[in-house]
C-alpha cells in the first residue's frame, strides 16, 4: 500500500520564469526509506516540501491516505501535518530560550497536549543520548546534540512520515554518520518512512530506495533488496 503518491508534479518558479520539477510521478511505500538525491538546482528539496505540504505545485496532486493534501481545507491539512508528519532540516531551527525538553515538547504544545507526551519526550532524549541536555538551552550544546534534539522533536507525536532535507548538512562526518543511524533506527524499529533529501552517496546508499533528480526529472529510481550498509 502507498504512503505516499506523487502523480505529475509540476513546479514553475516566475520572474524569471523556471520550471523547477517536470511531471515528476512515482510512489512511496508504508515503511519505506527513500533518499532523493541530486546535484543542487535539481529539484530534489522543492520536491520534498511538496511531498510534506509545505509548498504547492503548479500542478498535479500528492496523494495521501487517499486524499490530495492540497483539497485539504487549511486547518485540516495543519492538524494532519503536526500529527501524522515529523521534520528535519539543516538547520536544527531550537527556539533559543526553551530547553531542549521544551523544544522537544513544542510540536505537543501547539496541540494542548504537552502533559501526555512529556515521558515520551524524556525517552526519546534518553534513547538519543541526551540525557544531559534535558536542561540545555541550545547554546549549551554542540551542533550534533542540537541535530539530535531536532531529531527528537520530529518524533514526539508518533509521525507516519518523517521528512529530513540535508539533515546532516552543517555535522562533521561523526555527528553526519549518526544522524544518519538515528534515521536507520527510527525507520527498521519504528516503520516510519523517512524521505531523505542528500547529496551525501554514502548517506543515499543507507535507503532502501535512490531516486535521482536531474534538471527537476527523475533520471534514476533504484531499490535495492536489503536495508542498511
């Protein structure tokens, strides 16, 4: 069954006018992990914020659950992105005044339910090693405990999808290699499907699906049989 179904997207971009992503169509399965990969000026991270809702095409639909995200009436389609979606960017984006449990927290308090899932938010920073920085602020923390407690906040309503474009972008090769791991993890153990935007092969390689964007056009969409190294 479909996660996720992109059917003939198209993006154009005016003044100059750009056609950023041509009829691009394919289909994300429950479960999977996809890298899109790409030079820079592909498509490859417009392609993402469609995929998510957080842009809208000039045409064609991405189809979710059965529905076409973008017939979504506004507080619907908000409602269905904090709860069913998580994000990870380059930049962490950590409100500097919250600790990193209230930051973790954030994503639960936009829906009044902070209290519920605040032990869950405790679990995910014990289970990424962040015991310590409970009561961080991020100027308190290295880059890779800021990427991890973004990590974090990604998943603190249990999403069905989690999008994360270059989230290894601004990480040394330590801190880049387990983010990446963070993301293997969450997909083997929690059957979260994770789409990945780098353009890291070695971090593409960890997917169990490639899709190659050139010039906002699929060139290349490969599986292979087995997750991981």
């Amino acid at each position: 069954m479909a996660d996720v179904r992109c059917a003939s997207i198209i993006k154009n971009f005016e003044n100059p006018r750009v056609e950023v992503l041509k009829s691009i169509s394919f289909d994300i399965g429950r479960g999977d992990f996809v890298a899109v990969t790409g030079k820079s000026g592909s498509g490859k991270s417009t392609l993402l914020y469609i995929l998510s809702g957080l842009d809208t095409p000039t045409a064609g639909r991405v189809i979710i659950d059965g529905k076409n995200i973008f017939d979504l009436p506004e507080a619907e389609m908000n409602h269905f992105r904090n709860t069913r979606m998580g994000f990870v960017f380059q930049f962490h984006y950590l409100l500097p005044e919250l600790t990193s449990l209230d930051n973790v927290l954030m994503p639960a308090r936009k829906l009044k339910r902070e209290k519920e899932v605040r032990e869950r938010a405790l679990e995910l920073l014990r289970r990424f090693d962040l015991e310590h920085c409970v009561g961080k602020h991020p100027a308190q923390m290295s880059g890779g405990e800021q990427q991890r407690v973004a990590v974090a906040r990604s998943l603190i309503m249990g999403p069905d999808i989690l999008f994360a474009d270059e989230p290894t972008g601004n990480l040394d090769s330590v801190n880049g290699e387990r983010i990446m791991n963070m993301l293997r993890e969450i997909n083997d153990k929690s059957g979260t499907t994770v789409i990945l935007v780098t353009h890291e092969p070695d971090y593409a390689a960890i997917a169990g699906r490639q899709i190659h964007l050139t010039d906002g056009r699929i060139d290349r969409d490969k599986k292979k049989t087995v997750k991981g190294y």
